[in-house]
C-alpha cells in the first residue's frame, strides 16, 4: 500500500546565455516549493540544464560539447542533489551526457529521496535528422549530436515503487511503455522539449499536439496499469515556442493534475501505487491475455513492409 | 490519392430469441441506409449475428454449436453479401466460426465491393475466462468457447486501401495495431461488444469505458498513422447494457465520426488515404526511429516479471 506524492517541475524556458548555475538555481527553487507542498519525489524535464540545443545547426565539436555534462553530479548541480536530500524528495532530470569515452546522449537520472543516483536512463527514440534541412521550419538534430541510447529500458524500485524513466520522443511509442510494464513498472518519469508547432507542417500547432502528447501518455498509462508523469520545458526559448502540458496521468488513464501555463510551475499528485494493481490483474494481466506468438515483426522488423 | 467513404453500422441489441434472418434484414436495412449516403466500405460489430453469448455460461457443446457459423457465406447471411455486391459496398463483419475440423473461433471477414469474401482474421486477444466466476457481476465467457485465433495479424489491399482487421479486446493491445502498422495499414477496422459495466469492478461504468475505447483507438491510429473504424454493438442485450461509442478516427488520432446512441445507426466519414503518408514518412517513419533491438521482451517475456 505505497503511497507518494509526485510531482511534476514544469521549467519555463532556458536562453542560450543561462549559465548551469542560473537554471540549477530555478530548479531548486521549484524543488522547494514542491517540498512545502509536499511532493517526495520530483521530475524535471528532458535537458532540463540548458536550452534546447538540437534546435541549433552546429558543425565545431567543441561547441557541441559545451552543452553536455561530463559527471553527474558535477559541481553546477551538486546543489540540487543536495538540497534534494536534505529535504528527503527523489528526484529525476535529464541532461546531455558525454561519457569519458566521448561518446553523446541524452540522459536522465533518476535519485533516491536521500539524493543519490540509482538509476541512469539513455534516450532510445531520437527524433529530427543528422543534417541541415533548409525545409524545416526549425532543426531538430537529435540524431546529429546524440547516439541512440546503450542501456535499454530498465525499472528501480524506489521509495517502494517500481520506476522507470522515459524522454521526450520514448513517450510517442507504446514500446516504451511496454517493455517498461512487462517489467512492473508502476510511474513512468517523462520529461520532454517539444516545439509548439511541427517543422514539418506548420499548420500542426499547439493544440493539437499536446493532444497528441496527452494522448500517448494517457493510453501508455491505461494499457500498463502505470501512473505515468511528464513534465515539459515551455514556452519561447531563444524565439522559438515549446508547449508546456505537463500531466500526472493515473494507471486507469485519467490526468490528475495538469500544468496551466508555459513557465515554471509545480504540478503534484498523491499516487496510491496499489491502484496499479487492478489493471495489472485483470484486463492488462499480461499472463493470461498477451499472445506473443503473433508479436513476431515488432522485434523481427525495423521498418514498414508493405506487401500487399 | 486513394479515398474512400467508410462507414460503421453500429447496431443496437440482439436478443437471445432472434433469428438470423432477422439480424440480417437488419443489416441489409443497415446497408441500404449507408449506401444511400455514399458509404463504399461499411463495417459491423463482433458476433453481429447474434447476442453476445460469451455472457452465458454453457455446458452442452450443441448448445454452445448453436451460435457459431460452419460457413460463410451461408443461407441466412448469403443475401447481406448479394445487396452489398449489387450496391458496391465493401463490408466487414464478425461472427462465430466453427470449422470443419471442430475448431472455435471469434471470427470476422472483409469483402471486396463485389460481396466477395477476400479476408479472414480470427481474435487473437480473447478477454475473460474459462470457468463460471460468481464473484463476476456478469460472466465473459470467451476464453471458454474460443480458440485465440491462429492467423495473426495481417492486412489485405481492397480498393487500393492497405487494410487489417481487429476485434473488441484486441483494440486494447498496442501490439494489434504496431503488426500492422508494421505491414503498412491505411485502415483497420474493429468490431466490438463491451459491456457497460466493468464485470471486475462495477463502479467502472459506461463513461469511464467509453473513454478507455476511445483512448486505445485514438493512439493506435496516431501512433500508426492510420485510420481505425471501430463499431459497437450496443444497448440492453437479454438484460445486460453493451456500451455505444462507435467511432471513425483519422490517421492523426482525432475522431471525424461518433455515434450518437446506442441503437442501430450508421456513422461515416470520407477518409483521404494519401493523409497516411505525412505520419508514416515523418514522426512514425518506422525505419528511421524503431529500435528494435530493445524491444526484446515484448516477444521473449508474455506475462510481467518484477525482479526489482
């Protein structure tokens, strides 16, 4: 009967010149804010240490580099993770990783409620494209400066709480969350960066995709019996629109709490992790229901094959 | 540049005293009416020839035999298949099959705009159990009187249109939608029966249930870039509420057609096949952002495995 209050550190937008020090201050003012409210574990968005650099064309490694972080903690957010433990929250946020190999991606933490890391995340699903493209109506170079992520998807317990971690893109395929609920996951940490309209069709603006975003996170929660949190970085970053829509999501599907705006902002939820379990024994009781013989071309088959 | 007008003929309850004859003439009338509106592909329930037997708990094999087909077409359904070639309207429906070789399955078919059978799936999600369950508010017997089916997921080109079938529970799993989105589908179509009532947790009613149907139709066209056709059979069957909300969604996830009660009632909507293409070659472009190499457990692992 595991209970937690989760919230969500919604962060209003990071400029190019924002120092590490500047937005490690912000997050921990959210931090605490959503202590005093009584969140116990607490989750920022996708690079939540810097703007959105994908967005910028660059060809000078060492300028690509500059956004990365090369330990976690390192001393700009040593503070956090302190103050994290001293107030007793857990906490999750993602940031550009650079391994002591020299190898790129996009990452996320996850810490126990005494501030220490017992979970490292890599994105998998990168989105956007390796090269300059002049149609787009903005970069999205993902797949330019990072690898997809090494390690899979993993779960921790936590708190007494079986967690897994998501970024950005992860949310859009229901691969994610499965091979996260054939693990037991019980909350799913999201954070994401995702512009307001689509660079691909300009007429795809904000509304409808936080539809889409609510949508997949709703129907990922629904059909693992998970409480799902995604959390967003928003509004205008370097003149360019995120959306916000941050959501709680209960493993029946409904949204608990919602963000109202595109800045900084606290959305909380108290999870009754025991609800999970409806779900997980009846209708989603993958045991009895899944039939994996008939599964074969989701793990056999990259690509759309049309045959017909 | 493929369009289509499709249509859902919804249908209201069948009791346990009606005929064949009589549910067809039903939908032929059904047919007619879509027809005259312009529908070219026309869709009905699961099991559309008879009640939902699944609710009631049987011994005698014959009894059971009673509500399965050994044909089809057959002499009750031969003349929904001659008014549907004469009219031009492809059709898809499901019914209980019982083969030659003894064999149970919860079945459905596709025609060409000629009446011509050209398609067959058989359920592969079965929900429910096997033995009588008093603790149930009411029995769902599936599991008891069927095989799941043994075809897998597969799609059929009708009218320049890539096109796959689901049933009811299957609409639930997202691995029904990703086998054929995987094989390129433009339009699938799902019959059901769903019971108002949640038979494990009868607090869960018909707006709770209406939303979770929507929920996994909506993403799984989204997330496939496809058009999904989902068709009720609805209303007070021998004394138990099946929910309505039948629906046409666009291969954007938003819905363009929803019933408005819970009798037999046609929904349509002109669907523009070439808009399947901006999803499938951008967001959910399978080739370039799949990995399927840590997807493994979706089809190594059938049931949840908590080693945390």
């Amino acid at each position: 009967m595991t209970k937690l209050v989760v919230g969500g550190a919604q962060m209003g937008p990071i400029q190019k010149a924002d120092s590490r020090e500047l937005v490690v201050a912000r997050m921990i003012a959210l931090l605490e804010q959503a202590a005093a409210q009584g969140v116990q574990m607490l989750v920022y968005p996708e690079l939540a240490l810097t703007t959105f650099f994908p967005r910028w064309y660059m060809t000078d490694q060492a300028e690509v580099d500059a956004w990365f972080e090369r330990e976690m903690p390192n001393p700009a957010t040593l503070p956090l993770f302190r103050r994290a433990g001293e107030l007793g929250v857990a906490i999750s946020f993602g940031y550009a990783e650079l391994t002591p190999e020299g190898r790129h991606f996009n990452s996320s933490i996850l810490t126990n409620r005494a501030g220490e890391i017992i979970g490292k995340y890599r994105k998998v699903h990168l989105p956007g494209h390796v090269e300059y493209q002049p149609t787009r109506g903005q970069q999205h170079l993902e797949k330019r400066y990072f690898e997809p992520g090494d390690l899979g998807f993993n779960v921790w317990r936590n708190e007494g709480v079986v967690m897994g971690m998501a970024i950005c893109n992860d949310r859009r395929w229901p691969e994610t969350y499965r091979c996260l609920g054939l693990q037991g996951v019980e909350l799913v940490t999201i954070g994401y960066n995702t512009p307001s309209v689509n660079g691909h069709m300009k007429s795809e603006g904000r509304e409808e995709r936080l539809y889409h975003s609510e949508l997949v996170m709703t129907s990922g929660a629904y059909q693992n019996a998970t409480y799902v949190v995604g959390v967003a970085k928003a509004g205008v970053e370097d003149g360019y629109p995120l959306m916000g829509g941050s959501i709680i999501v209960d493993p029946n599907g409904f949204v608990l709490a919602r963000a109202a705006g595109e800045g900084d902002e606290i959305i909380l939820a108290e999870c009754d992790f025991a609800k999970c379990a409806f779900g997980k024994t009846t209708i989603f009781n993958f045991a009895e229901h899944r039939r994996i013989e008939h599964y074969g071309r989701i793990t056999a088959q990259t690509g759309a094959v049309v045959d017909v």
